[in-house]
C-alpha cells in the first residue's frame, strides 16, 4: 500500500468503523552511513514505532509529527503499531467526528551527513523564522535553527543564511564559522532585517519570500515565509497589515470518500481548487492540525487560518494530570511543527468543552472549574511556544457553564446552531449573542453555524421545511434560508474577527443516522440508506460530485472576481400548478432581469438587503406545462432552470 493509508477508508462510513490496532511494516537496506530518520507527519492516533525489534517511540498524538533515528548501515525493519481504540489520556476523546486509524500523513525518510540540522528541534522545516517587528517599511526576523554532530570527531562547519524574494534574488544574506562538539548538538541564533519589505497581504497579494540555510557538510534546508502584521479588536475587528480586513471563511475536515483523513497531495490541491472557487479569506482547520500541505495552500492563496489540537467535548472529573500533559504536548507538537505558515494567525485551544460529551466510560461529569484552571495554563503555555499569534477557544454553551466568562484567552469563538438544534425555524438569536459575548468576554467569532442539507430533499410545503422529531429529513430549502438568514446578520456585523460556516465538505461521522429521506417533488418522501451515517452541513457533498445551493450563496458573496448567476432551488424539480411562489437567485450582479419561458417578467436594480447578494422573485406562478426561468446579468452571464406541474 502507498502512504497516507487509514483503514478506515473501507469502512469509516459505518456505525461501526474499526477502532484497534493496525502494523506496518517496511524493510530497507542502507549501504552507506548517512544519518537517517523517519519523520512521521501523522500516525494515528497513536503509535509505537520498533526498529529492527527495538521500541524506538511511542507517540501519543494522531496529527502532529514526529522524528525516529534509524540504524546508520546496513538492513533495517520498521513495524510501526498505529491505534485508533478510545483511550481516556488521549486527545480526542470522544467527538463528533471519526478518529479514523494509520499513516493519515506522509512518512518521509531524511537521510544526512554527519554535521545536521537537528530534524526534531524545530520541526520539519528545521528552522523557525520568527518577525519579531514589521512594518510597511522594515521586517525584523529572528532566525533558530540547531547543529547536530553525529561524528566522534569536533567539528567546524560554515553556515549560510539567505532571503530570496518571489523571483530568486538575494535580499539578505550571511556566512558564519560554527563548532559543533562531537556527539552533541548546538542552537545557532541569527538576527535580521530587511528595508521596504512586500507584505504578505492576504488573498489580494500573498507573497512569499524564500528563507534558505545550508552547511558546508553538505545539509541543506528552506522554507517559505511571508512578512505581515496583523491586530483583533472587540469593536473593529480584524486588521491585517493596518487595512480592515473581515475574515469570513469556512469550516474543514480532512478527510475524502474511500480515504478517511488519509488525503494525498492530489486530494488536497483539489480539495484547494473549492477554496479558491469559493473566495473566502479564512479557514478553519477543524478539529486538529491538517497535513501540512494544507497550510502550504493557504500561504500560497492568502487564507488566513485558525488550526486547533484535538481537546474536543470532554473534561470530566476524573481527568488524570497525563490527560493535560497530553494536551500540552499536542499543543507544542502543533506550533513547533507549522511555526512559519504566515497563514496561521489563530492557535486554538479547544472546542466544546460541555456537559455532552462527557461521559461515565470517558471521565465522569462535566468538571467546568477545571477546564477554566487548565486553560489558563494552556493559554500561557501556548504563548510561552509562540508569542507573535493569538491563542483562543470555541464554546458552545454561550459561555454560561460555571466560570466560563472567567475563560482566560485572546478571542472567543461560539459555534451556534440557531434554527437547527434549538429554535426552529427562527435564526435571529447569533446577532444578541454576539453582541453579549463580544461586550462580555473579548474579540467574538462565530466559529460553526448551519444546518443539515441533503441535496435529494425538497419540499415546497411549509409545514414540511423543518421537521421537529423528524431528523430523516434535511430538505435544501430549509438550509438555503438558514444559511441567507446568518450571511445577513454576519454582514451587519463587521466587527466579528472571523466567521466559519460547518462545513466545506460533508463527512461521516458513525453516530449520525439522519438526513436519509429523499424527495424530488416534496409529496414522495422515500427512505436512502446510502445517505446515513454522515454529517451533510456541507456546501459540497462527500465524494466532491455535487456543489449544493449554498456554495453558490457563499461565492456570490465572498468571489468577487467571477461573476456569479445561480438560481436556488433547483433540484425541487415539480411545483404545483397555479401557486405562487418565490424564486431565489444567488449573484453578485449589480442588477438581474428575469424572463419566464423568454419573456421578461422582472428587473431588479440591487437585491434589496444586507448582503447584496440574495435576490427574491415573489409572485411567480407554475402553469400545466414546463416553465423555463432565465435570470441575466447585465453583462450576459446567465442561469436557467425548467420547473414541471407536479404529475
């Protein structure tokens, strides 16, 4: 098999997805005495990894990496032990996600000379870079970076640094003498500036410079690096590089039909091709650091992100002290390794810590006055890992648990499923709760908001829009109206740092059984088994085939690069003959004409409400034959849908 592998791309859709171990083996036969390691990006979510028989680590963390040393010469077998079995010291816990098993991330194998850059200390790149000041007219970076001597002999060795900008020329450069004694390592510190430096400015201009360090032993390293800067406030909002700059985004999994979260660089470029579609500004990588080729996206585009450790639902009271170690060591383990993406601007801490998720077999009741006491020492151990970005958390319970509003971070993201799981049908309560929590703790996001949609669902009755007590039904309709109703209240509040929609991609979650009831004309409802087991709040269905009405909500509003027609509601194939009703079109047109089978019967100057982008059609009627609708732009771009009389 080829890595990234996870069994559970079999079975991962299943109430019953397989949780145990799973071994890999791999043999090699080195015939020089290069220094080699195998860094793992990801092994999940635990593993043991033995060198010809040997224990060689046992890593406790499914989504960050880790470094082994292998043998210098001769025939060498690694087994590697992956185990995804529910394990109470172990991050996730409990989740409404999969914690699917195997080698979810790339196993690269480094082989070195003698004289190295230390493959553990920094990361992968093996270096940090970090801005110490910038400005629109100078960039202060402090470089890190380790020398390791593997020989029984002391050793000099001459180092070089050097900044290239996008076209490959030399904006800084230095050469310095180092000695490494034998059998043991050295940090190495190097400061820096550059005059008038081009701003990595988000998705208008994200531009990177190359960061390259090289020894005369032959080792040799770079990365990318992109110099911003960028401020939260309760009341303005987000600034990056002095300009307001909103971030309005999405929600990601990692995870692909057939590959659970064992994405290749292929998936994930595709996967990339949405985002850029799409035009957002803002990811959040939920609920654990992706593969690293994700963030190398989001540098490259100018998508600023929040990614987060797996502390997830449960905090219970007999939560042992190698819980929280767990914990911290996740939490290093994810700044260490993606410490130089410019995109990262957010560390999250957790999400939804509440009564829900903690149970008698995970670690008792829920313990609130611990989760209070422990982010206090997780927030200033994060800021101990990385001063320059802020350090934040994502309540669910509008902060009322015991001691919440005593929560000690930098920004507070609420998920909130108005209209979905409470108060249905109506989707007015984010705007009062985002104006209590900004008031009331800190810079406010909204982290998560949506609502199931099965694309294969429709209905033109009201009283069938939303179901309560009814879960086999996630009718389109009713998505299309939560999700219009949050872009209207997002857009009249600017001062929101960030908002993330749940969720880019549909994805399966084995304690879900909902959504499974399909209908193309709202009288004929018939049970689909192939749609159980799977969270369908995506604006894109699992498999990528299928863009629901809600991608072209959101591209309208956030691309505005392309012009966008979309008409809603199209997969509602049958309306009654003779009732009126209402047509929803998604653009960012200035203005719209609508024509009913070729005849105009409208024209609107602007879409009438906050967003610009949610146009309403009322009073529009079936007849007893086929009726094609057609709205245009003013500069001809076009969408049409033919409705037919219900038989």
């Amino acid at each position: 098999m080829t890595v990234p592998h996870s069994c559970n791309g079999i079975d991962g859709r299943s109430p019953h997805y397989y949780r145990g171990e799973t071994r890999y083996v791999r043999e090699f036969d080195f015939k020089d005495s290069r220094q080699r390691f195998l860094r793992f990006e990801g092994a999940a979510q635990k593993a043991r990894v033995y060198v010809n028989g040997s224990e060689a680590a046992d890593h406790r963390g499914g989504y960050t990496p880790f470094v082994v040393a292998l043998p210098a010469q001769g025939r060498v077998r690694v087994e590697v032990v992956c185990d995804n079995t529910m394990d109470p010291e172990l991050i996730p816990v409990h989740s409404d996600f999969n914690k699917n098993n195997g080698l979810l991330n790339p196993v690269r194998l480094l082989e070195l000379p003698e004289v190295f850059f230390d493959p553990s200390a920094y990361g992968p790149s093996r270096v940090h870079l970090t801005h110490t000041a910038v400005s629109a007219a100078q960039a202060e970076v402090l470089v890190q970076t380790k020398l390791c001597n593997a020989g029984k002999k002391d050793a000099r060795v001459r180092l070089c640094l050097a900044l290239k900008d996008a076209d490959g020329r030399i904006v800084w450069s230095t050469r310095r003498q180092c000695s490494v004694p034998a059998g043991a390592s050295c940090p190495v510190e190097e400061a820096f500036s550059i005059i008038d430096p081009h701003l990595w400015d988000g998705i208008f201009d994200p531009y990177l410079y190359t960061f390259e360090l090289s020894l005369s032993s032959g080792d040799a390293a770079s990365v990318q690096t992109g110099f911003r800067w960028y401020s939260i406030d309760r009341y303005k909002g987000f600034r990056l590089n002095g300009h307001i700059y909103p971030l309005r985004g999405v929600s990601m999994h990692q995870d692909l039909e057939g590959k659970a979260g064992a994405l290749s660089d292929e998936d994930i470029a595709a996967d990339y091709a949405f985002v850029r579609e799409l035009g957002c500004n803002f990811l959040r990588l939920a609920h654990y650091p992706h593969n690293e080729e994700a963030f190398r996206w989001c540098d490259r585009m100018g998508i600023i992100v929040q990614t987060e450790i797996p502390w997830v639902n449960v905090c219970g009271v007999r939560a042992t002290p190698a819980y929280f170690d767990n914990i911290h060591s996740q939490m290093r383990e994810m700044v260490v390794s993606l410490y130089n993406h410019p995109s990262i601007v957010f560390w999250g801490m957790w999400n939804e810590l509440d009564n829900w998720g903690n149970k008698e077999e995970f670690q008792g009741k829920f313990d609130a006055r611990r989760v209070v006491d422990e982010t206090a020492r997780l927030y200033a151990y994060a800021k101990s890992l990385d001063s320059t970005r802020f350090v934040g958390l994502t309540d669910d319970s509008q902060f009322k648990r015991d001691f919440y509003t005593t929560l000690q971070a930098d920004y507070y993201s609420e998920n909130r499923y108005y209209g979905w799981y409470y108060t249905y049908g109506d989707f007015s309560g984010i705007t009062p709760l985002m104006h209590w929590i900004r008031d009331n703790m800190g810079p406010a996001n909204i982290s998560e908001y949506g609502v199931g949609i099965n694309p294969w669902c429709h209905t033109w009755k009201e009283e069938d829009i939303r179901r309560y007590k009814d879960d086999r039904r996630h009718v389109e309709e009713y998505g299309n109206r939560s999700h219009e109703a949050h872009v209207q209240q997002i857009a009249r509040m600017p001062w929101l740092n960030f908002t993330s929609l749940w969720i880019l991609f549909d994805f399966p979650v084995a304690d879900r059984k909902e959504g499974w009831v399909d209908s193309d004309d709202g009288v004929h409802y018939v049970e689909n088994p192939d749609r159980l087991y799977i969270n369908d709040k995506g604006l894109v269905t699992r498999d990528r085939k299928l863009k629901k009405d809600t991608f072209y909500l959101y591209k309208s509003w956030w691309n505005a690069a392309e012009r966008t027609v979309y008409i809603a509601g199209r997969r509602l194939l049958f309306r009654p003959a003779g009732q009126e009703f209402t047509l929803t079109v998604y653009s960012n047109a200035p203005s719209l004409t609508l024509l009913q089978d070729g005849k105009e019967i409208a024209r609107k100057p602007s879409s009438g409400e906050d967003s610009g982008v949610i146009w309403k059609f009322p009073g529009l009627k079936m007849g007893d034959a086929p009726t094609t609708f057609t709205v245009v732009s003013p500069d001809g771009v076009q969408d049409s849908h033919t409705f037919r009389p219900l038989p």
